[in-house]
C-alpha cells in the first residue's frame, strides 16, 4: 500500500490548476501501468439496474468525514503544525448543513485544507481529470505557457500554429484580463485577504491563468494583452485538443499530456526539457542522456515542470552520474525513505546546469536540490515554488478526487523544501523585454558556465565531488 503511494505521490502543483478549470477563483493550495485487457463479450449482457441515488446530506457528510479523516491519520506532523485539526473539524462541521451543491462542498472542503498551510491539498472535479482516451477531449490547450515575470503573468512561450500564436499573441505579453475578470483584482485579493506576499500571491495568479487556459476542447477565451511597448488589446482565442503523447492514469493518478524537447546545439551543449515526470517520458528522457557526446555540456531545463513521480529522479540522475547521489529523504508519521540515485552504464558525467524558475515544484524540486546539494549540477533561474510535499490521491463518495500530502521532501542538506523552495546557484530573472526580443538570458547563463566548465580538466570539474553523508 505504502509502495505504491509514493509511486503516485509526488505530483505537485499541476492537480491544483486542472482542478480549478472548473473554478472561478484561483487555485490555492503521470504514468504507465501495464495495459489489461478485457474477455470479448460471448452474449449481450442484460443491463445493470443503476443504484438508487443516495441523498445528498448522507453523501456530503460522508466526503466530508472522509477528506478529514485523511488528513488526521496521513498527514507528517501529528501537531498539525500547530493547527489543532480538531477544532478546524468542528469548525467546518458546523456549516455542513448549509453546503447544497458539489461547488459549494468543493469550496469548504478547500477552506479547510487551507487551515494546514501547505501545498498538495486539493479537491479535483472528477470531470476536469482524464483516466480515458476519450475523456482527453476534454481538456484543451492554446499552446502557450505562461509565468509571473516583471510583476505580472507573462506569455513565455508560445507554439507556432496554435491557437495563442495565431490570434498574434506575442512573447513578453502581459495577461492583463480573461473574460474581463482583471488580473489586477485577483492579485490584490491574494494578497490582501490570503495574506500572501506579493511574489506568492503572483504565483498562484500564474497557476489560475494556466488552469484557465486548460479549459474544454472549444472554449472560446477573451484575454485582454499588453504587448511589450503597446497597447492593450484585446484577443479571443479558442481552446484546442492537446496533439501528442498523454500519459496514462496509475489508480487515482490523472493523465496528462507530455513534452519532451531536446536539440544539440553547434557549441556542444546538449539541452533537454520536459513538462512533466510522468513514465512515459523516460524514453525520450533516457535516450537523450545517453547519446549526449561525453565531451558536451547538458542544460536540463525544469522551469514550469510541477512535478510527478517521485522515483523518476532517482533514476534520471543515474544516468547523469558515475557514483552513487542521496537526493534527499522523505519524512513520513510513520519513518523516513530515503531517494537515491544509483549511476548507470554509459551515464554522462560532462557539467550540468539545471534551469527553474517560481513554476518549477515537487518532483522537479527534489531533483534541482538534490543535483544541487550533491555537486552533480550548478542551478540557475529563480527560486523555484517551494511545493514540494509528497502526497497521494483519493476518489471522494461525491466521485472527485482527493490529493492529500503525507509527508515531508528533506534535501540532503536537511532542509524541508516546503515553503522554501530551491534557491539558484545563480539568480537569473526573466524579462518582458528579452522575452519579446526572442532571448534567454536565463539558458545564455547555464550555456555560457557549461561551456567554460567543459574546458576546465575533468579533474576540477563540477561532477560531484561534494556529495554530501547520507541524508
């Protein structure tokens, strides 16, 4: 039982922006199983009388005592952080009675989760997740991504052909309204009724403008935009299907749609980005790592990635290293799992600098500390999300999904990641500016260090001579 909720734990921020598709205010707070196959059918079956429908106050207070129960036999620290998890049930019990609708019970539910003060609590529409190949109809993409740049929500990259890029969305552009609920507004709401700071509560503004853009196959958007140097204006743009790999669902682990970019450039820096940890990408992963030159330099660009399968950074660092790397530990209520990386054959052991900005959480967090911490890679970018608390699902009686965290990531420095997030070797800050102009300076600064450590001996390289005891 426990095996497999770390195998499906680790998934960070990416379950809070798909959940609040269906919301509309910000959200706060994949994998491969063997195929099964089915006996073909020798007679049709008489059909299954459906189940007498359960009333509604039986079934909300079951979710309820459910979502709690969970949280106060699962969750790391039995104080709670200080919360007294008792009194908070009482607290949302009192106005249970009131709650009509799923909406409603969503919404309380999230409240009270959000008495914990952590990240990987979230309450998931079961309509905004995909299990089947026929449900990833369901949700859409414009082929852009955003994050929050020079104290607004950014357009950082967009996809020729696709929706975003064809309405003349350009780089750089800020997002300044969608379907005229302005950004403005929103932030202010977070930081003044939420209590976050200003470069949190941008933050969360980013993962509700994403969620936003993840909305149904012909949703139809209008954004207002600033250009760099213009105008506002405003764009209508239209949800499409995502083209492409998706992963597939482990348990109550969703499908999403995967990326995996990776080019050799002429100086002989080998970069390679993916969107998500999920299985089915440690193909491509792989292969890439293993026909990078032993000469070159790797760039491994995290930015935006929110997570995944825990497991899998373990064994993509095994293929960046000739020795053995402690990524970190988990702390659990019930002991302590340690993440290692064990080297492989063949596995480059040229520089690495790893890219992350505020997006990158979870899974990507463990990875950028760990090859941090250990020596293995120089970070560059921004401080990345500080959500990095493993956790696992749950399907609700209300037939929503329930993520809940269970434990605590620790790097190999034996700090909690939580909150803090992992700070850059190298702080590197995007620009609206160079964004517009078409440059990087975050990817010119891991290029420029990995080319000058490739010329350095292989003696005085960084290649992770500093690895620290095991944590």
């Amino acid at each position: 039982m426990f095996s497999r909720r770390v195998r499906v734990g680790l998934f960070a921020w990416a379950v809070g922006l798909v959940a609040s598709c269906a919301a509309d205010e910000p959200a706060t707070s994949a994998s491969e199983p063997e195929p099964t196959t089915r006996p073909a059918a020798t007679a049709t079956p008489e059909p299954t009388p459906a189940a007498p429908e359960r009333p509604w106050p039986e079934v909300r207070r079951e979710t309820f005592d459910v979502v709690w129960s969970t949280v106060n036999e699962a969750y790391f620290d039995p104080k709670f952080g200080g919360v007294d998890w008792r009194a908070v049930r009482e607290k949302y019990a009192a106005r249970l009675d009131a709650v009509a609708d799923k909406p409603a019970l969503r919404a309380l539910l999230q409240q009270m989760l959000g008495e914990l003060h952590r990240s990987h609590f979230a309450i998931m529409p079961r309509d905004a997740a995909v299990f089947a190949p026929e449900e990833r109809v369901r949700i859409g993409t414009i082929g852009a991504e955003v994050a929050w740049v020079d104290d607004a929500v950014v357009f950082t990259r967009l996809k020729v052909g696709r929706a975003a890029a064809a309405a003349g969305v350009p780089p750089g552009a800020a997002v300044r309204a969608i379907d005229d609920r302005e950004l403005g507004k929103i932030l202010l709401l977070l930081q003044n009724d939420a209590g976050f700071d200003r470069l949190r509560a941008g933050q969360h503004l980013a993962a509700w403008v994403k969620s936003k853009f993840a909305a149904p196959v012909g949703t139809k958007l209008r954004l207002a935009i600033e250009p760099v140097g213009a105008e506002t204006r405003t764009v209508e743009i239209e949800s499409a299907p995502h083209e492409g790999v998706w992963s597939e669902p482990v348990g109550s682990f969703p499908s999403f749609p995967l990326e995996v970019e990776t080019r050799r450039e002429p100086e002989g820096v080998t970069y390679l980005r993916f969107n998500v940890f999920a299985r089915a990408a440690m193909s491509d992963v792989k292969n890439c790592l293993l026909r990078t030159p032993a000469g070159d330099a790797l760039v491994l660009d995290l930015r935006g990635n929110p997570g995944g399968l825990a497991p899998m950074a373990g064994g993509i660092v095994g293929w960046m290293s000739d020795r053995q790397l402690w990524l970190g530990r988990m702390q659990m209520r019930q002991g302590v799992m340690q993440f290692a990386a064990f080297p492989q054959d063949g596995a480059f052991t040229g520089p690495v600098a790893v890219l992350i900005d505020h997006g990158s959480a979870s899974t990507s967090e463990l990875m950028a500390a760990g090859l941090q911490a250990t020596g293995r890679a120089r970070v560059f970018g921004e401080r990345s999300a500080g959500k990095a608390l493993p956790s696992a699902f749950k399907q609700l009686p209300i037939g929503d999904l329930f993520q809940y965290a269970m434990a605590d990531m620790v790097t190999p420095r034996g700090k909690s990641l939580e909150g803090h997030g992992v700070a850059p070797d190298e702080i590197v800050e995007r620009r609206r500016a160079d964004l517009a102009a078409g440059r990087d300076a975050v990817l010119e600064a891991a290029r420029a260090w990995a080319l000058a450590e490739r010329a350095k001996p292989a003696a005085q390289r960084l290649t992770g001579q500093t690895q620290p005891r095991k944590p």
